[in-house]
C-alpha cells in the first residue's frame, strides 16, 4: 500500500542568504500554493515533514530555525508556512533532503513510498531530493507552481529531468490529491 507524505523543503527560511533577492520573486509566488498543500495534506491526514536547513547552526532545534526565519527579512513568507504540532522535522546539511539526515529510516518507518516534493530551490535541493527519492525506489510528485527557483531556465530543466529521468509526475498543484 502506498502512502504519501508532503515535503517542504527550505521554506522556513530568513532569506538573507546570498541568492535570496533572487529567489524572493519566485518563493512569493509558490507561498501560498504550499499554503493550500499544507491545509489539504493535514486536512486528509496525510504526513507532512518539513526538511530545512539550520544555516549553520548545528545547536538549533526546529523551534529556533522557525523562529530565526520569523525574525528574518520575510516573516510572511514563513508565518503561512509554519509547521503545527503535528509536522514532522528534520534538519538537513546539504541540498539533498536525503543525505546525511534521517529522513530515508523515518520513511521507512512510517511506510512511506510517495513523496510530493514542495519548497526551494527546484533546480537545486528539489532536483537533488528527487533524484535521491528516485534511487530510493520511491514515487514523486512536484507540483511545478509549488517549487520556487532562482534561474527560471534551470528550473524548468530540472523539472523536465525529473519527469523524463526519475519518473516524477510534474503537474499543478491543485491535480495533487491527497
């Protein structure tokens, strides 16, 4: 039996990192398309993990990362966004949401064999999680107006590559059932 989990990946972010200025117009854009997601996905009861970076400090919990975002240059991209009591979160140290995190024995644990891949940035962490999903045997989702990009260009590769080479169903984001 399969079962889906929705994965926002680098949204509780501050935004002040060095690309961010470029990526602002996009994550404005997907925010309140991962908003629905999110209300849809815990209105079913569909798992929700957040997979986010800590910006380099490994001493923080989630509850700081939220909270380091909040404070950051886009609290309104982050406050629609945040995780509730029920989310799942897991600190990743590199683009991947796989690699070097708990994630793959969390999945497993939880029977977990779809994901539906949410966040930023698609020609980056997005691209590089779903080819680790894919590797993993594991189906994909993308809702392509639920990813936000830097170089719109790239984005659109990464997407094409996702469905041609991993399998990915590349669709929008109101056609994801959950």
């Amino acid at each position: 039996m399969s079962r889906k989990a929705l994965i926002v990946i680098d949204m509780i972010n501050p935004y002040d990192h060095e690309d961010a200025e470029q990526l602002l117009p996009s994550a404005e854009q997907v925010v309140p398309v991962i908003a629905r997601m999110l209300g849809a996905a815990r209105e079913s009861g569909t798992l929700v993990i957040y997979a986010n970076d800590n910006f380099g400090d490994w001493r923080s919990h989630h509850g700081e990362i939220v909270e380091a975002a909040m404070a950051g240059a886009r609290p309104d991209l982050v406050d629609p966004l945040r995780p509730d009591d029920h989310s799942l979160f897991v600190v990743k140290a590199r683009h991947s949401i796989f690699y070097e995190t708990p994630l793959p024995y969390l999945l497993h644990q939880l029977d977990v064999d779809h994901l539906v891949l949410t966040g930023q940035v698609t020609e980056q962490c997005i691209l590089y999680s779903a080819l680790d999903a894919h590797i993993r045997h594991m189906d994909l989702t993308i809702p392509r107006d639920g990813v936000a990009h830097i170089h719109r260009d790239l984005a659109d590769a990464a997407l094409r590559m996702t469905e041609r080479n991993m399998g990915a169903w590349v669709s929008a984001a109101d056609e994801i059932a959950f």
